[in-house]
C-alpha cells in the first residue's frame, strides 16, 4: 500500500510539473499578482467566440462583429441576434468561469489563457481549458480541481475591466 501511495505522490509531481512546464509558469506565485477579473484580447472577452452556443449548440462558435454586447467593460460577439439577447437578459448564466481563464491552471492556482475549443460544461457553468494536455488533467477530476480552483479564484487580486 505504501509503495502504491508513494507512486501516486510522484505521478502527481510529474503532472503538475509538466503542467507547469506545458503553460509556461515558473511559479504559483505568479497568479499572487492581480489579473484583469475577465481574460480579454483587446477588450474582447472569449477569443470572440460566442458564449451562449457553448449551452444552446453545445460546441465552440465564433462570434460574428455584426452581434456584439460589451457587458462590464468587455465586449463579447455571438453568432446570432437570438444569443445575444439571451446574454443580455442574464450574463452570469453565460459567463466562464474564473473569468474566462483556464480552470486548469487556476486549480494549480496559476493564470493561464484559454483556447475556445477546450470546454466542459458541469452543474451549469462553462469551463475552458488552455490545450488538450490541461483539459484531460482537469477532466479526470472535475469535482475536486473545480473545488480547488473556486477556492484559488475567490481569493486572487483582480482589477476590474473599464466599462
């Protein structure tokens, strides 16, 4: 049982540190330092995807420039005139999670993008994920890397967006 335990501690070490390595980050200290409460490319929040086909279409959908909402300082695109009222009337219902920042890397309390294509929706809210490597790790304990990630979010210093 031991030797069993003692495999699972290095595994774990083996992964978090290929994580590490994967986003980049020297250092969980790094996400100490206060970040922009949503994850934006020049105002844009999701990589312009639209946020309400992750529920509807139930896969990624780019936005389109022609449907736009800027809600909280963020501009977000949708793919129909139908999603983005339906945002309008109840952004939080659409919105990711840990402010669009990969769940991945915030459960390892680090700050990472995300690619709009590495997604999971649980209880309701929408997860992304940076790559293929970091959506399997988060996946393969769901339950317990959000737990963990909702803790690192509730306590890391954000600025706000300028409306």
């Amino acid at each position: 049982m031991s030797q069993a335990r003692a495999f699972l501690s290095v595994l774990r070490l083996v992964v978090i540190t290929v994580s590490l390595a994967v986003f980049g980050f020297a250092a969980s200290s790094q996400a100490k330092a206060p970040v922009a409460a949503v994850n934006t490319s020049d105002g844009l929040g999701l990589q312009g995807y639209d946020p309400v086909a992750y529920f509807t279409a139930g896969k990624p959908t780019p936005g389109v420039a022609q449907y736009t909402y800027r809600w909280q300082g963020v501009t977000y695109r949708f793919a129909s005139a139908e999603h983005r009222d339906r945002f309008q009337a109840a952004p939080e219902r659409y919105l990711p999670q840990y402010g669009g920042y990969c769940a991945y890397a915030m459960f390892l309390n680090l700050i990472a993008d995300i690619h709009p294509t590495r997604w999971a929706i649980v209880e309701g809210k929408l997860y992304l994920n940076n790559n293929w490597l970091s959506h399997q790790l988060w996946s393969a304990r769901k339950t317990d890397n959000i737990t963990t990630a909702d803790q690192h979010w509730a306590i890391l210093p954000k600025t706000e967006a300028t409306p």
